[in-house]
C-alpha cells in the first residue's frame, strides 16, 4: 500500500515540512555522491552518518573497525579513520541522508502527506522539535539493539515514523487516499488507523537482510504515539501545546475536524459527501 494524499484541511502553510523537505532534497542532489562510486559514496556515509559504535563509544571509528567490521577492534591508540568528525553531530546529520532515490521519495512522500497536518497543530517551532527528538529516539532505539554495529544509519525515517505516530493517535479516521497493489492497482480510501497500524506492524517483519533500520521505525513511532497520547488526553497540554486554532476543541473529533468545527463537509469517495 502506498499513501497518495490524505483529506485533513490545515489552517496554515506547513513552512517546516517544506523546509524539510527541501533540505533533504538538497542534501541528496547537492552534497551526496549519490551518481558517484560506491566506494565514495560509502565513504561519504562513514564520515557524514550516525554509526551505533561510535555512538556508544563516543569516538569516530578507527581504521582498523572499519576494515573488520568489528566495534573496538585492536588497539586503543589505533588512529580515526575520520579524526574530525562529530558523533554528536552526525545524529542530525543522518535524518537528512538517504541511500538512494525510491528512500528519498518514499520518506518525503509520507512527511508531506502526515507531517502538515502534526505541525498544523503544533506550530512551526514545536512540530520542528518533535521532529528531531522523534529522530534521535529512533536512532538511540537502532542503536539500542546494534551496540556493535560499524554500519552507517542514514534516513529520516525514523523522524517521519513519530510523525506518523502522531497522526494515529490524533486522526485515527483521517481518511487516506491508498494506492493499493494486488495483481492490479487500486485506488482507494483507508482510515489512517488502518494504512498506519499496518505499516507499523510490518516493520516487525522487515527481513535481516533487507539493511532497513527497522528499530528506528518502531522507535520513532512509539515515541510519537506516547507523546500525542499524553497531550490529547490532557486539557492543559493541549492548551500549551497546540496552536490558538485547536486549542479551543471540545470533544474529541477522530477525523481531524472534517465535518466539524473548523471544518464543515468533506468528500468520501467519488460523489459522496458526509456531514457529521
């Protein structure tokens, strides 16, 4: 299943996913060797990327644990492969790496598609901090679970994933129009619930040998889901947190407020119409 567009209003223009967007765009085209040779491009990742060695290390790796692929291998004084770089700073710099074009596409489809709607409510400042701590909780949850790992963890998956999160908890009925591949190609609507539950249910099949960081998903998504689940259920939250336009809401509406108050009608399926 693949999510095409969701039908969700906002009351404001989603500046942070575009910027998002746009910055992942730039770092793909303009600073990855992604055209080059791989040995560059593995290279670039090694140096750039958030590796959960050096994570829990501390250190960039030496050349020796890369050559051997083996976290502390050899000698303490054995030099850096790459002295100058920043652990800290490659935790970031990771959400904005991809490893090819169909995971650059795919991760900014569904921020477009999720992520205007969570910072419609959050506003600009706070959607982008919930972004990027939804980010590092999907990397630590990686790491967590490949303590020895030299391999390089790249994608903004995992911040997309708390988005998503967010959007199943907040507008579990939100429909999503899915195109739906089964022998033929069906377009058709699906309650968010249902297209995100099962997303999040197929990362725990995600082979071994697929080289997705599936951790991360599931990282970033439960951290999603908790967060939204504490500010929806909690008035005084959703006052602090959410912006003046949905502050004021009543009971809880599960479509996002299609239907109601900001939001009148909204269109199910071809020449359908449903008012709540």
């Amino acid at each position: 299943m693949l999510p095409l567009k969701d039908e969700n209003p906002i009351h404001r223009t989603p500046f942070v996913t575009v910027l998002l967007i746009g910055s992942c765009l730039w770092v793909f085209f303009a600073w990855q060797p992604f055209l080059g040779d791989p040995t560059e491009e593995i290279l670039f990742a090694l140096e750039n990327a958030a590796i959960p060695c050096e994570v829990v290390e501390g250190r960039p790796l030496t050349v020796d644990e890369i050559q051997l692929g083996t976290c502390d291998a050899g000698p303490s004084s054995a030099p850096s492969a790459f002295p100058d770089k920043s652990v800290w700073v490659a935790l970031f710099t990771s959400m904005f790496l991809h490893g090819g074009l169909l995971h650059l596409g795919g991760n900014l489809l569904f921020l477009w598609i999720f992520g205007n709607n969570i910072e419609d409510h959050l506003g600009h400042t706070r959607y982008l901090i919930f972004y990027l701590l939804g980010g590092l909780v999907a990397t630590a949850a990686h790491v967590g679970l490949n303590l020895d790992s030299t391999i390089p963890v790249v994608g903004a998956s995992g911040a997309i994933a708390a988005v998503m999160g967010a959007y199943l908890v907040w507008f579990p009925d939100a429909p999503v129009r899915t195109a739906v591949f089964f022998f033929f190609i069906t377009i058709v609507d699906i309650r968010a619930k249902w297209l995100l539950g099962f997303w999040f249910i197929s990362q725990f099949f995600t082979s071994p040998q697929s080289g997705v960081a599936w951790a991360a998903h599931v990282g970033g998504f439960v951290f999603g889901v908790v967060v939204a689940y504490v500010v929806r259920n909690n008035n005084r939250l959703r006052r602090v947190t959410w912006t003046r336009d949905y502050q004021g809401w009543g009971a809880w509406d599960r479509t996002g407020g299609v239907g109601t108050h900001p939001y009148r009608t909204r269109r199910m399926g071809p020449g359908r119409r449903r008012r709540r």
